[in-house]
C-alpha cells in the first residue's frame, strides 16, 4: 500500500522533470538582414529627428511664456506642450514645462530658468 502511494507522486515527478519545458518552442535568434537594419536605423533617425523637433518647440514655447509673462501651449502631431511663468514676490523667470501624449500622461514635467 505504501509502495503505491509512493509510486504515483514518484512517476510523476520523474515524468515531469524528464519533459521540462522542452514542449515550449523557443523563437529562432534572427540574424540582421540588410532590410532589418535599414528599417531599424530608419527608425532611430525618425525618432531622433521628432525628438529635436519637440525639443525646438519647448525652447519656443518657453521663450513665448517668459516674454508675454503668459502660459503658452503648442502642439506638435498629438503631443501637447505647456509652458507657465511661475510667479512670486522675486520672480525670477522660472519657466514651468509639461509635456502631454495624445493620451493625456504627462511625458516630461519640469522646471526651466
């Protein structure tokens, strides 16, 4: 009686640890094609190139609220950017930056002088 109680949970564990995730197919290393590289570096420089373009709108957008002493916004595809002049009794010409995705999350939030 006790061999068989001790046979089932025996054959079991040896059945499972001789399988092991040999039955999950692992995804083939791809090598990089011409193609492949083409469209990555493709990318980046697409990335790199709204990021500098976002970049120049904030600088804009900041320059705006520091000489009207106004909050400016400014979008750019479905990205939207609002710069406030912070004020106080010695306002020293802080500048505060939000960032927004088309969804509303705030990307960059921050303060500039």
């Amino acid at each position: 009686m006790n061999t068989t109680k001790m046979l089932l949970p025996l054959l079991l564990t040896i059945f499972l640890s001789s399988t092991g995730c040999s039955g999950v197919q692992q995804p083939a290393p791809s090598t990089p094609g011409a193609s492949n590289g083409q469209q990555q570096d493709s990318q980046t420089t697409k990335q790199s190139k709204n990021k500098g373009q976002l970049e120049k709108l904030i600088d804009q957008v900041v320059a705006e609220a520091k000489t009207a002493m106004r909050s400016r916004s400014a979008k750019l595809n479905d990205i939207v950017v609002e710069a406030t002049p912070m004020w106080s009794l010695n306002y020293q010409g802080e500048i505060h930056v939000r960032v927004y995705d088309a969804a509303g999350h705030i990307i960059l939030d921050e303060y500039r002088k």
